[in-house]
C-alpha cells in the first residue's frame, strides 16, 4: 500500500539522528518557519533543506513539507478572515487559478532543471525588497494594463509553487501590491489563502505519487498550526509597520539562501 511504501522510504534513509530526535528537530522547524511563514513567506526554505540535511529525499521532503503547509496556511487564513482583513471580492476564483497553477507546476517538478529559476528567483525577491522598502503609500488608481496581468500571474505564481515554492507568499504579497493597489495587510491576507490553495493542490499530487510521508507531516502540521496562529496574530495586532520590514527582510535571506546553494 501507499502507507507502506513512504514508512518503508523513510526508514531506509540514512537518517542523521533517531527517529525521535528526527521529529522533535522538525517539529521546531515547523513551528518557527510557521511564525515566518504567516506574517511574510519564505517558510519552505527553512523547513526543506533542514529535512534533506537530516536525510529525507528531496522528492519526500517536498511532498511532506507541503502537508504541514497546508495546516500553517489554512489557520493564518482563518485568521486573517475572522479580523475581518479577507476583502479580496474574486478570492475564489483566485483560489481556483492558484490551485491549477500549483498542480501543474507538481506535476512537472520531478522532470523539469531548477537551474534556470535558481537564478532568476535571488533578482525577482531583492526586486520585491526594494519595491517595499521604496513604496511606502498605496495608491488609489490601477492601471488598466496591470489589472489585466494580474490574472496570469496569479496562476504563473501558484505554478512556481509547485514548481519550487521559496519566496510564493511574497510574490503573492507584491503582485496585490502593485497590480491591485490593495493595502499590505489586504494583500497579506489574500496571500495566505492563496497560498494554502497552491500547497493543497501541490500535496495532492505528491500524496498521489506517494511521496508524503503521513505520521511525520500530521506531527509538523500541529507545530504549524501553533506557529500561524501566533505569526498572524502578531501581524494582524501590529499591522504594516510589523510586516513590511519582516518581508523585506525574508526576501534578502531567502536571495542570499537561494545564491548559495
């Protein structure tokens, strides 16, 4: 059976610790990429290779990371909806275009270089940190132009997702920014949906696979669950002048973490 096979993959790696130890190191992980992960993004670059260092495959540290995830974004979101901060009127069909894109973008990871998106990713996010940093009011008047691209990147964004993943809930947060002239806070919480749908989607398809492993995921999920519960809490009871110094500081890690490895 499925089941059978991932305890199998697990347990003939070459796991750099016990088992418990495994879980106890990924359960903080979880927790605190989480934290990160709710108020700015970037949470999979420090949950993944913490996994590969301590001996999972890639394709197996990519599908389980994206069941823990999906826990994280789910309760951000909800947290983010029941302060009343949710306000984006086509959120479904956002939802729908990020799900697609991610699925695609699963689909094809396991066949397709991630050198070429190694490159272009470390430009895109210090791009994002200097639009933030620059871009201190949100204007009032979209432009025709920018409205009509909005659509394609959402589904190009939720594509990379599954595709590769560091860095999504910034794009998602810049893309409201500019191309809607939504608030910071509004794009937050969009973005978190947004961002749950493109993990559902993508863990979906490396549940099918086989490539998630269940016990390990469910225990990370609850680490995840704490963590957005405390990271969104903080964003929504500090507002912009929290989030946008902490999302600007995750796109420059995330560059630096990206041209490194």
């Amino acid at each position: 059976s499925n089941y059978e096979n991932n305890y199998k993959r697990f347990y003939q790696m070459n796991l750099a610790y016990d088992d418990s130890t495994v879980y106890i190191i990924l359960f903080l992980v979880a927790f605190i990429a989480s934290a990160i992960d709710s108020i700015a993004g970037g949470g999979g670059l420090l949950v993944v290779p913490t996994m590969l260092v301590l001996g999972l495959s890639p394709l197996t540290a990519l599908g389980t990371n994206k069941l823990q995830s999906c826990f994280g974004t789910a309760t951000s979101s909800f947290n983010y909806y029941k302060n009343n901060l949710l306000k984006e009127k086509n959120i479904k069909f956002l939802v729908l275009l990020s799900f697609f894109g991610s699925g695609v973008g699963t689909l094809l990871v396991s066949q397709l270089s991630n050198e070429i998106l190694n490159n272009i990713i470390p430009i895109l996010l210090i791009s994002a940190a200097l639009f933030l940093i620059i871009n201190k009011n949100t204007k009032k008047n979209t432009n025709n132009l920018l409205s009509i691209l909005f659509i394609p990147f959402i589904l190009l964004i939720g594509f990379y997702d599954g595709f590769f993943g560091p860095g999504t809930g910034t794009f998602f947060v810049i893309t409201f920014l500019v191309l809607k002239q939504r608030n910071l806070m509004e794009a937050t919480a969009a973005t978190k949906l947004l961002n749950f749908s493109s993990n559902f989607a993508s863990f979906l398809v490396f549940s099918y696979k086989g490539y998630v492993i269940w016990q390990l995921g469910l225990i990370m999920a609850i680490a995840q669950i704490l963590g957005a519960y405390i990271g969104s809490k903080l964003a929504i009871t500090n507002g912009d002048k929290f989030v946008r110094p902490i999302i600007v500081l995750i796109s420059i890690i995330l560059s630096i973490r990206i041209l490194l490895s």
